[in-house]
C-alpha cells in the first residue's frame, strides 16, 4: 500500500477519528506486527499538536502463555502500577485510539473458564475509574491488517496479496480511499439526519420480523435518543469513535424485550467465533441461547456478571452499507457490525439519554440504561428483516424493509 494513502489514513485516525486538539496527552493500543503504521500514526499526532504519545503493545501469543503458566489468582490481580496508570489516565484524560488487527482465532485453545474468572475478579477493581471517565475523553477504534486476519478473510490468497487485499477493504469501507476529511464531513451530515427522524417519531418499542425466524419486541427509554456518526464529551470535544462506521443506535430499556432473534454473522469473543446462533429473551432477559459452534462460550458470556444477559444497544444498519456491499464477512465487530443491524449484549451507553450531562450515573442506569463489565455485538440484520416503530402515541411507522431504511430522511 502507498505511503501516502496509508498517511491519509493516520491523518484521519488523528484528526477525524480522535480529534486531537493542541497540548492533548494520547494513548495507542496495537499489535506488536504493527510497528510501521503506528509510527506514521504516532506522527500524524505530533502534527496535530498531541502533548505526548504513549503506545501500548499487545501480543496475543504471550497473553496466551500467561494464561497457559499463571495461576487464577495471579492474573486476577490488578498490580500497584496497574492501578497507578488508570488513575493517571482518568486525572489527564488522554484521547486514546485503538488499533485493532487481531487474528480472530487468536485465543482458540485459550481456558476459556479462567480467563472468564480473571476478568470477573478484575473487572470489580478498575470499574470504579473506567466510570470516572465516562464521556469525558475522546476516543477511537480503528484497523489495521494482521497477517492472520488478512488469511482469515482471504484464505485462499497468499499472505502478502491478503493484506494488501485487507488495506483497501478496510480502506475503502473507512472513506479513506480518496478525500477522507471531506467524506466523513459529509457521511455525519447524513448519519445526523437520519438520527433526527428516528429521535422525532417519539419511538417506544421496535419491532424486529425477520424470514429466518427472528421475532423480537424492545422497549426503548423513554428519555432516550439515537446517535450516529460523531460524538462529544462533557467538555465540548467532539470526535468519531468508530472508523468505519453506520449506525444509528440507542440504548434500550433493561428489562423490555421480548422473543427470539437468530445472528446472521459470526460473533468473534475471548479470541474464538461463535458461530449460527440465536437468543431468546424473556422479561429482557437472555434465558435461552443456542449456537452451532462454541455454544458454551456464548452462555458464557452472558453469565459474567448480571447485566451481560440483558441488551444494551440496538443499531440500525443497512444492507446496502459499504461494509456490506463488500460482500466481505471481516470476522471483526468494527466491521461486521456496520454491515447489518445489530444487538448488544451488556453495557448500555449512558450518553443516549437527553441531558446526560447533567445526570450522575446512577440516574441514567435508573432509567433503564444497563450496566455490566461485557459488551457484545451481533449482527441480525440481512435482507429478510422488517424493523417497525411502535411510537408512544400509538402509531406503527415501518423504518427496515428487507433489511433497507424504509425512509428518506
């Protein structure tokens, strides 16, 4: 890939996606084969005036000898200077990007039982800091080709001509591929739009119908809303967290959902997929989940603590979206989620309820806003599903059909 289609690229992550303003400290996520791009990234902070830049490194093989040769008790430990450096993220407030290009098989092999109780015990000690942070720093997650994802997503290519073929799917789902800061203006413009019809209509329930058996009724917030595109922190900062992204989401009523829906892709957690699966809710609640593959890894999941098992997010997406018309299965969230519509299991967002800046979290979790230490994408949306509103004031207004918006905002 060119140098300068991958510096136009750094530049959007720095400068669209986190946003980085003059004096801001940033923080980088990535894979250790990723040493190339983030070095140009690293740069394009520096240009856009970042006070410093400190990259973190991540190797999934060594996180799988740790779990191979570490006792429960040992990794379930948050150590002083674990501890000291979250304290010191919540106290600067450092934008943070992450870089995402792990194998999606990455972890198969892995005791799935102990890394579940290593993030159960873990989870209980940082919450407290991770909710001190809450909508107050920029964020943003986007990818770059691992060798082993690029063979995952291309098997039968050879290596090299995978991760080129990965750089211009990733590319060009991103709206990167020609004018990037004109693109993505113009991609929130309409991201805005289409939020601001959905916020209008006053929903209270969503209907989900779908020919592969999906059949599935969600209450909404009341004081909720739908967003899209960027977002702002409490100080004004505004940002994209997401590269690519095309949802509108809204965070759900805890407690309000009601029947079964079947994934349309596989759902990549802890390292391994979970693949042709379907969960039935009751009183909101997940109380039945069946999977072809790894099914004791997805009642796993929504087990980790007592929110995981409860939504916290529906997003609409079409299927005529990029990341769809690529006709490509990523076998990664940030991309297979803006494929086609989807669900989340666990944590909702606290920022979809009108005048969150001026609740504590407390209250937005007492309107309904769930919280748990998991949150899971799963794609439901193809070409069978019908979505209808069922707004407060009694009215049926259809927003999918076959899996398309059925408006024009």
């Amino acid at each position: 890939m060119k140098q300068t289609v991958l510096r136009n690229y750094a530049r959007l992550i720095a400068r669209v996606g986190a946003n980085i303003q003059k004096g801001q400290e940033v923080v980088i996520s990535a894979e250790a084969d990723q040493a190339a791009f983030v070095t140009l990234l690293v740069e394009e902070c520096y240009r856009a005036k970042a006070k410093r830049v400190w990259v973190e490194w991540n190797y999934e093989p060594l996180r799988k000898l740790d779990y191979r040769h570490c006792a429960t008790t040992t990794l379930s430990r948050v150590e002083d200077w674990e501890k000291a450096r979250l304290e010191r993220y919540a106290k600067a407030l450092p934008c943070t990007i992450a870089l995402t290009s792990r194998d999606p098989d990455g972890l198969k092999g892995v005791n799935q039982e102990k890394m579940a109780k290593v993030q159960q015990k873990r989870y209980p000690i940082v919450k407290p800091i991770y909710d001190s942070m809450e909508n107050k720093y920029p964020w943003c997650i986007a990818a770059v080709p691992g060798v082993a994802w690029a063979k995952k997503v291309f098997p039968g290519l050879p290596k090299n001509r995978a991760v080129e073929k990965l750089w211009e799917a990733i590319l060009k789902t991103a709206r990167a591929d020609g004018d990037p800061i004109a693109a993505w203006a113009a991609h929130n413009a309409e991201m805005e739009k289409r939020c601001a019809y959905l916020n209008a209509l006053g929903i209270g329930t969503l209907r989900y119908r779908g020919d592969n058996g999906t059949d599935l009724t969600v209450g909404l917030i009341p004081e909720g809303m739908f967003l899209g595109g960027g977002d702002t922190t409490l100080s004004g900062q505004f940002f994209n967290p997401n590269i690519p992204t095309e949802e509108c989401f809204t965070t759900p009523m805890r407690g309000q959902a009601e029947g079964v829906v079947y994934a349309t892709k596989p759902l990549s957690y802890s390292g391994e997929l979970i693949e042709n699966f379907s969960v039935r809710f009751e009183n909101g609640k997940a109380v039945e989940v069946r999977a072809e593959k790894n099914q004791a890894l997805l009642e796993k999941m929504i087990s980790m603590d007592e929110g995981a098992a409860y939504l916290g997010e529906c997003a609409l997406v079409p299927v005529d979206s990029p990341v769809s018309e690529s006709g490509l299965l990523f076998y990664n969230t940030l991309f297979d989620e803006n494929a086609a519509c989807h669900l989340a299991l666990g944590m909702g967002f606290t920022n979809t309820i009108r005048g969150y800046e001026n609740k504590t979290l407390e209250e937005c979790r007492a309107m309904g806003v769930n919280d748990s230490m998991e949150h899971n994408d799963f794609m439901i949306g193809y070409e069978g599903l019908d979505i209808d509103a069922v707004t407060r004031d009694g009215r049926t207004v259809p927003i999918f059909r076959r899996g398309r918006w059925a408006f024009e905002a």
